[in-house]
C-alpha cells in the first residue's frame, strides 16, 4: 500500500490508515480493478435513487427537451380546465362515485395541453398531484414498466408520509425494483409501490389508527393545532382535495396488454377501497384496448371534442399573434403603416379555417410567422397568411405541405426517417452522426419544418416532433405516399449504427461511461439490435453480407461480447436465408448457441437468445430435413414461452414460433397432435391480438393457414369457412398499399381454389385466379415473395387448363414457374420445389399434347429436385414418385429399358422407407413397381428370388 491508500497487489485495504478514533458505519467497500467502490445499502439510498424514475415524464419536466411541448394559452379552455380541477378537488362523497375520469379526444384536440394545466393547478393550490406524460418512440416513456417507479417516487415527495411505506414494500420484495424482468407483475407492482403505501398513509399505518378518511379531515379541522393528528402532514395536504395521478396520452404506450393490466388493476383496488381518497385523470384517443376497459360504468367520460370551440381558437390565436407583434419589428412597421394585422376578417376566416384542432392552429401559426429558404418563397408573415388559409386543413395534408418543403434537400428522406423510426429523440449532432453527415445538413432539412417538428437552437438537445401524429403519418404508407417511413430504414439505421459503434470501439480500446459517449454513438451501442429485430426480415444480400463484415470487425476490437455475437448470429441466418449455404446456416447456429450460453436463466434477453437459437435451428431444418434440428427448435421455443406469460407484451409471437414450430413437424409427420396444438397456440395469438392490434391481420392469416390445412387433410367444411371468413377479414385490415396485403389475398385465393375442389363452383376458381393476379402485381421483382405468388398463380391457371382446356391458361403457368425458377438459382432452399411445380406443369401439358420434350425436360426436372432432397428430406418422397411416374411414362413411350431399370429402385425406396403398409400411395407404388419389374423380366433373365419377390408384390397387390 503506498501512500495515497490505493490498493497495491493484493494487499489489505485500509483507507484509515494513520486516522484515530475513526468509525464509519454501513460501508461495505467492494474491490474493483484500479480502485474501490463504496456499495451503499438500500436504507442508505434516497427514495429516487432506490427506484430510479424515469426523470422527463411528469408534468415538471422540461418541456422544451421533453415533448410534447403543450400548455393551454392564457384565456383559453378556461371552462373545461375549471370542469375537470373542480372534479379532481372534489372529496369523494359517495362509495359509488367514480375514481377515474376519461378525457378522449383526436389527435390535436388539446389533450396534453390540459392534463397540464391540470397538474399545475393542483400544484398551484397544493393539492398532491403526480403524473406521467406518455409519448411515443421517446425511449421509457413509451413504455409501461418504470410507471409505477416514477410515481411512486414523485408521490413520496407529494406525501413525505407515504415514503416508509414504500420502503417496506422495497424491502420485503426487492424484485420491485427490477421492471425489466419478470418476477412481479405490473399489477402488483403498482398495488405495492403506489396503492398500499398511499393507504397506510392515509390510514395511519396501524390498525387502531384505521378510520374513514371523511372523520380524520372532519378532526383535523375541528382540532386548534395540528399536534397530535396521526399523519397531519398527509392529511393537511389531502384536505385541500383527493390525491390526483395524471396519465396523459395513455394511447401512446407501446405496451397494450399492459396498459388493460394496469386499468384492470386500478378498478380491482378501487371496488377494494370505495373511499380512499384518490382520484386519476387519463386522456388518450379512442383505441379499442383503451375503450374495452375504460368505456364502463365506473369511469366518468368526457369527450374533449365537444369543447374544441372556435372560441378557444380565437382567444389562443389572439394571444399569439400579440405576442409576436410586441417582437417583430416588421410587424410592427407594416402596422403603423396599414393598421391591424391580421385584419378581422382574415382573423375570423383562420379561425373557421383550424376548426378546433389546436395542433393544426399552432402549426398553421407557426408556418405564418416562420422562415422559409425556400427560392421564391414568400419572406414575411403577411405574405404567408393568404397561403395559411389555402392550407388543407387536415394534418395529413398539412404534414403532407409541410415536409414538401424540404423534400428537394439532399438527405431529406434519410433525416425525416431517422426521426421517425428513432427508439428515443437524438440531437441535431447525434442525428449527424448517426447517419454520418454533417451537422449542418441535418439542420438545413430541418429548419424548413418547425412548423412540425421542435428544432432546438443547439446541438445538445434532441430533436422532437410536435405531435406524436406525425410519427403516425410518416409511419403509415397509405397516408404518408411518398414521404413513407419504410421499415427496411431500420436494416439502413442498423448498419449506420454498426459502423457509428466500430468507429467508437477503434477510437477507445475500453468503452466510456454512457456520460462521455456521443449522443450518437451512445444510441449506437444501445439500440442497434432493436433496428436489427425490427428490420431482420428485410435484408438484401448485400446488406447481410456488409453486415456481417461490420461485426466480425467489431468482435476483433472487442472479443466476446455478446451483444455483437448475437448480432453477428442475426444477420449471419438473414445471409444463409437469402440463398446462402448450409455452411452458413451451421455458423448461424453455433453463433446463436454462443449468445444462448452467454444468457443464464436469470438474464433479461434470454428470450432473445432462445428465439433466435430456435429460428436458426428450423431455417437449417427446412434446408437440410434434419429432424432432431426441428426438435430443438421446438423445445427453445417453448421454453421462450414459458419466460413470457400473460400478459407478456411478446407472449403473441411466442406462441406464432410454437405453432410455427409445430406446423412444420406436422408437414413431415403427419401427426395429428402437433396441428391440432398449432391451431390452439395460434387461437390464443389472435385472442391476444384484438383489433386494431397491428399484428392481428398475421395472426388471422397464420391461423387460416392451419386450420386449410386440416382442412385439406380431414375435409370439414367448417374449417375451409372458417378459413376464407378470417382471410377476408385480413384483407379488409390490410388496404392497399398495406405491405402485408398480398399474403393475405394469396391465402384467401387459395382457400377459395378449395372451396371450388368441394363445390365445383368456378366463381370460386375466377376469384382465386384474379386475387392471385392482385398479389402478384404488388410483388415486383426483387420482393422476397415473388416466386410464391409465381407459384400459386401457376397452380390455379394449371387447374382451369385441366377443366377447360385452354391451351393459354398452360402455356402462362408454364412461364410463371420459369420465371420462379430462376429467381431461386442453386442452392436456394426453394429451389427443389420450384423445379418440381415446373415439371409437374410439363408433365399436364404432355398428358395433352403428347410432345415427348415435355416429357424429357419434365424427367430432366425431377432428377434435379431428387439430388437436392437427399434422405432424410420431408419432401424426398414426392421427388421419388413424381420422378417415377415419368420415368414410366417415358418407357411406354420409348421402349427403352434404361427408364425401367432407372424407376425400380425409386419404387423401392417408397415402399421400404416412406410407405409403409397401409400407407395411401402404397397399392399404387406397389402396382407400378409389378408393372417395371415384368417390363424388365421380359427382355432380362430372372432369378428364382426375383420371381418370388415379384409374386410377393403380386399377392399385395391383391389384397
């Protein structure tokens, strides 16, 4: 030890050395290389260090860097403010009365801006409020799992008295503090950080001390001095009206079954407690999850729309055009020389013009008064105001105008869908960064849309969107038309984040706290894999390939680290999946299974690890045929499920990767237990998934496709109008240009061809082949599902030649399953079946015309789909007797022996391994092999044992 007290090998600590009478109690120092760290106990931590709330979301928060930036103007919704204070002041004066007051409205109506004023009204006249402003892509506050930390650590500071109470409840189960894992549920987690300790405060933590809290203000008043009054602190603050928790933009929430898990949780402990004295005000838009529990006879409704009066707008636009005029001097000057501006009539028609919708007003204001580059543009607000009133007052279309105006600088689209699709708001410089260009650029593209998006005045605070609808428009394509935030940004944002985190791992050999990082490469190191889950789909070749180039450069700088294995592993599969090799599909597996081993049991990202184990594990199934890979596969997934019960944000995809799982082993075993439990799994998927639910249309066309496929199997008819009843309904949530619309209209087509195998009905047949059209139309090359479309429209066509005849319906499938062919060169997984469904159209167009080049290119197809279904291969079996039919076929042809001697052992191998007895296509290959082996006899000279053998297929035959 020198002189300083730093640890020297492994030498004793003593950081008192030469001190006398010295005593420090609770430090419990912890040995960590370079130097030490005081571990401070939770009693010694500060009620906002123990919980860690998320610090931007209540109503004291910055709103300048944390959005939305809303207050109510002066003068204005003065009546509603005061309807809703008044009712969040009142005492609860009945059991019966409601607790909970709804306040919805549309995008735009006013909504934060009154849960604001709200909560600084009871700030201003003392009354405990505490709140959490959700807003959506904003990191934490657009989810739900810190939400009872945040407000229980706010309410400890409202009500002091509620702070030991927490405590306790940290104390007995420290699982409280761990949001991010799954040990306490939302539910609880909110009874026992936020509900019980604010009844023990108001109850008096003891049993004796219990009474209704009606008496206890009644004896608080009635006593000439506070002393003695059991919790006077609490009671004195809760006198001048109930606690009131705030919960602003409840819709923006990502977390949906959470959000009815916390409602639900909130009505049990309200019937539990009909006078406590607590009241919550929740403003959102009308969402089916928010509506199904909120919309009931225990929540006080009110629609804000009803009080968007052109009056308010009058009064807000007043107080900011006086405003501007007491600044600009411009205005000023055209004042003394014209007089009023805006005149009154223009002033009357702007008003009629917003029709109540605050957003579009203060977005139309802003366009007035702003500056706008743009060559030729109008440069002083009274030459924009004529324009104002032009604008569509719609905020699609005024977004629509707005965005147009930078549209032509470069980086546009890139900037405008960063931002969009960013997981929290990064700065003007972080955005830069992040996509590499300058700081400058970004500005530049930006400064022309303040209108809608907050741009602060320096580098250092993040950029934000003035309404969350913005990010709804960007993100929707049928609104948005060309100014679409397209998913497959996110394979862009991914590969920009790789390459921000490679640059920032070269420059520091050992990473830097969170605090010294740059905002971008900070976003970098934290949200690549969420770009990488959310794109992971939507990979070109090229980009998996310069992906995994980035990873493996950034393993070399930092060994090991699991992040960068996991996403190694990720786009490793992507590349094996966009015709890469089994080599590669083995590296996806032993990456993923390196991640697994890296997240015990008790990691956060397990899950994680497990699904994208078990995905790698099937993609080498479907490759290879390997049963004991599909198996695995299953068992990760189900353990995946396990991790994520109800009400599990991720539970719907676990159960698709189950069922997915399931459907699989069924397809190469026929077992009718592995489909039946798919199509249970996928039940419960879409129950979780109620509408509007994003992902509810894939749930309904993953189910579809299971029950056709038991359909196909026991022939139920109820199953097949099953199918086509939750196949229409996809099509109806997926409008063009929905990107999932064509595999909806491909399942429906296809249920409908059965319908016409079960009826005949050739309107049926007319629908299927015009919906396959449709679908194929909205699958250009290079999309990844082409060569499905390419497929079914082939079959559908193949089926009507066969009914009709029509030479074109042939000769059109027959250059459908070409062009597939080619779009699956060697050794694409797909490849197999693509030659098969190629030749087997050859093969109808022969049983027609007789041409034996059908016939030979038919055999020539067939011989290469059999090399790429080597045994143990689920669809081996096809190859073998599709091939020796042909092979039959062309021997009566030709006389040649070559194709009997070529086709025996095919039958062999069908009757030995795939067909056993009882099996439906056993008699068939039983008579065809009759048929080669006396071909053969005839010209060849047969043994004794082959005689027998062939009287023993004989006698088969005839039983």
């Amino acid at each position: 030890m020198d002189g300083s007290g730093f640890r020297q090998g492994n030498s004793p600590i003593n950081i008192l050395e030469g001190s006398r009478n010295a005593y420090i109690e609770h430090l419990n120092p912890i040995h960590i290389d370079g130097d030490y760290h005081v571990h401070v106990g939770p009693e010694e931590k500060s009620v906002y260090e123990l919980l860690q709330p998320i610090e931007d979301a209540s109503h004291t928060r910055d709103r300048k860097r944390a959005p939305p930036d809303s207050a109510c103007a002066r003068g204005t919704r003065v009546e509603v403010v005061k309807k809703y204070t008044t009712w969040t002041s009142d005492c609860i004066s009945s059991a019966d009365e409601p607790h909970v007051l709804w306040v919805h409205g549309y995008a735009g109506s006013g909504k934060s801006a009154i849960s604001q004023e709200v909560c600084d009204t009871s700030k201003r006249e003392r009354r405990p409020v505490v709140s959490f402003f959700f807003f959506r892509n904003a990191g934490e506050r657009s989810k739900i799992r810190r939400l009872p930390n945040t407000l229980a650590s706010q309410m400890a500071t409202a009500i002091p008295m509620t702070e030991p109470f927490i405590r306790d409840a940290v104390k007995a189960n420290p699982a409280l503090l761990q949001p991010d894992r799954p040990g306490v549920s939302l539910r609880d987690r909110m009874e026992q950080l936020v509900y019980a300790p604010f009844k023990a405060a108001v109850e008096g933590g003891t049993a004796t001390a219990k009474r209704s809290f009606r008496a206890r203000v009644r004896r608080l008043l009635r006593a000439p001095s506070r002393k003695g009054v059991e919790g006077s602190t609490t009671i004195a603050a809760l006198a001048r009206g109930p606690f009131l928790i705030v919960l602003d933009g409840l819709d923006e929430c990502d977390d949906k079954e959470e959000v009815q898990e916390l409602i639900d949780g909130m009505f049990t402990f309200f019937d539990e407690n009909p006078w406590i004295p607590l009241r919550v005000l929740i403003t959102s838009r009308v969402e089916e999850h928010i509506q199904s529990r909120l919309n009931v006879p225990g929540v006080r409704l009110h629609n804000l729309v009803d009080h968007c009066s052109d009056d308010d707008i009058a009064t807000f636009l007043n107080v900011l055009f006086e405003a501007e005029r007491g600044r600009s001097l411009v205005i000023q000057a055209y004042i003394r020389e014209h007089g009023e501006w805006p005149p009154p009539d223009d002033k009357h028609q702007l008003v009629r013009h917003i029709g109540g919708s605050f957003i579009f007003g203060s977005t139309v204001f802003k366009f007035i008064m702003g500056s706008i580059n743009e060559a030729g543009s109008p440069a002083t607000p009274m030459e924009r105001l004529p324009l104002a009133l032009k604008m569509n007052p719609g905020l699609d279309g005024l977004y629509a105008q707005t965005l147009a105006r930078s549209q032509h600088l470069p980086h546009f689209f890139n900037i405008i869908s960063t931002i969009a699709l960013l997981r929290i708001p990064l700065p003007t410089s972080g955005i830069a960064e992040l996509l590499g260009i300058n700081t400058y650029e970004v500005v530049n593209v930006l400064v022309n849309l303040q209108a809608i998006i907050q741009v602060p005045g320096t580098d250092d605070i993040p950029v934000t969107l003035f309404h969350t609808s913005l990010r709804d428009f960007l993100t929707t394509q049928a609104r948005s038309g060309p100014f679409f935030a397209h998913p497959r940004h996110h394979v862009f944002l991914f590969l920009r984040c790789l390459q921000c985190e490679l640059l920032y791992r070269q420059r520091w050999a050992v990473l830097t706290t969170p605090s010294q990082r740059t905002s971008g490469a900070a976003y970098a190191l934290q949200y690549s894999d969420q770009h990488l889950n959310r794109g992971e789909h939507l990979f070109e070749p090229e980009e998996s390939q310069f992906a995994i180039r980035l990873c493996r450069e950034a393993l070399e700088l930092n060994p090991g680290a699991p992040e960068l294995i996991q996403s190694l592993a990720c786009v490793t599969l992507r590349h094996a999946t966009h015709g890469g090799t089994l080599a590669d599909l083995d590296e996806a597996v032993s990456l993923n299974r390196a991640a697994l081993t890296s997240r015990p049991h008790s990691h956060p990202d397990r899950p994680h690890s497990l699904r994208a184990l078990g995905d790698a594990l099937h993609e080498r199934y479907k490759f290879q045929g390997r049963k004991s890979d599909l198996d695995e596969a299953i068992l990760l997934h189900r353990e995946e499920l396990e991790l994520r019960p109800p009400p599990h944000p991720d539970r719907s995809r676990s159960l698709h990767r189950v069922a997915d799982g399931l459907w699989s082993c069924y397809q190469g075993t026929g077992a009718s237990a592995d489909i039946e439990e798919a199509i249970s799994l996928l039940q419960e998927a879409l129950q979780l998934r109620p509408s509007p639910h994003p992902d509810r249309s894939q749930s309904l066309h993953a189910l579809a496709g299971v029950l056709l496929q038991r359909y196909q199997e026991a022939k139920a008819a109820s199953d097949l109008e099953d199918v086509i009843s939750l196949l229409q309904e996809a099509v109806e949530l997926q409008p063009f240009p929905h990107p999932d619309r064509s595999s909806s209209l491909t399942g429906l087509a296809v249920a409908l061809h059965d319908r016409y195998e079960l009826t005949g009905s050739t309107i049926d047949l007319e629908q299927s082949i015009s919906l396959h059209w449709e679908a194929l139309e909205l699958q250009p090359p290079p999309h990844p599902n082409r060569s499905t479309s390419l497929h079914n429209l082939a079959l559908a066509l193949k089926v009507r030649y066969v009914r009709t005849g029509t030479e074109a319906d042939i000769e059109q499938a027959i250059s459908l399953y070409r062009e597939a062919l080619e779009l699956e060169p060697s050794p694409h997984s797909g490849r197999s079946m693509s030659l098969d469904n190629l030749a087997n159209a050859l093969w109808a167009r022969y049983q027609r015309t007789g041409a034996v080049t059908d016939l030979e290119e038919t055999i020539s197809l067939h011989r290469e789909a059999l090399e790429f279904r080597q045994s143990p291969h689920p669809y081996r079996a096809h190859s073998l007797k599709d091939l020796a039919i042909a092979l039959e076929d062309m021997y009566k042809v030709s006389h040649s022996l070559r194709y009997v001697q070529e086709a025996i052992p095919l039958c062999e191998e069908l009757l030995a391994v795939h067909f056993p007895v009882g099996h439906k296509d056993r008699l068939a290959t039983v008579n065809r092999l009759v048929f080669l082996l006396q071909k053969r006899a005839s010209v060849t000279q047969s043994t004794e044992e082959d005689d027998a053998y062939l009287n023993d297929l004989k006698e088969e035959a005839r039983q």
